[in-house]
C-alpha cells in the first residue's frame, strides 16, 4: 500500500517517526492504526455494556462471593 501525502504532513509524520523513536513512518503509521483499531474495539465493548441491561449492585456481598468462587475452583 502507498500513502501519498501532502508536504506539510510528511514533515510532521517525519517529526514523529525522528522524536518518538520508530524505526520508519510505516511503523508510526501502523501504530496510529492500531490505536484506532483499539478505540473502536473499547468503544463497542462500552456500547455492549451501555446496552446490556442493569448490572448488580457491587458491594460487600458480591466481593464475598467473588472470592468464594475463586476458593472453590482452587480448591479444585
């Protein structure tokens, strides 16, 4: 794949591949995509979450069972 860019943004990507120590603007580029990737993932988690109903009340007693169930499958 080839990216063409303006002047003023290849300086800047070559600023940040220069100041942030990558190796090429590939690897700069590939890392801004991966972040975009990992927002888009958390953004759906939290819209699966937003969406999925009322949750439980944490509070001492859910913490009790937590470790309750953690006991028991070691103890398994």
């Amino acid at each position: 794949m080839n990216i063409s860019l303006p002047d003023v943004l290849k300086s800047f990507v070559d600023e940040q591949v220069a100041d942030r120590g990558y190796g090429t603007s590939s690897e700069y580029v590939r890392e801004l995509i991966r972040r975009e990737r990992d927002k888009e993932e958390l953004r759906t988690m939290l819209l699966a979450g937003a969406n999925s109903g009322p949750g439980r009340l944490v509070d001492d007693a859910y913490f009790a069972e937590l470790r309750a169930l953690a006991r028991d499958e070691a103890a398994e």
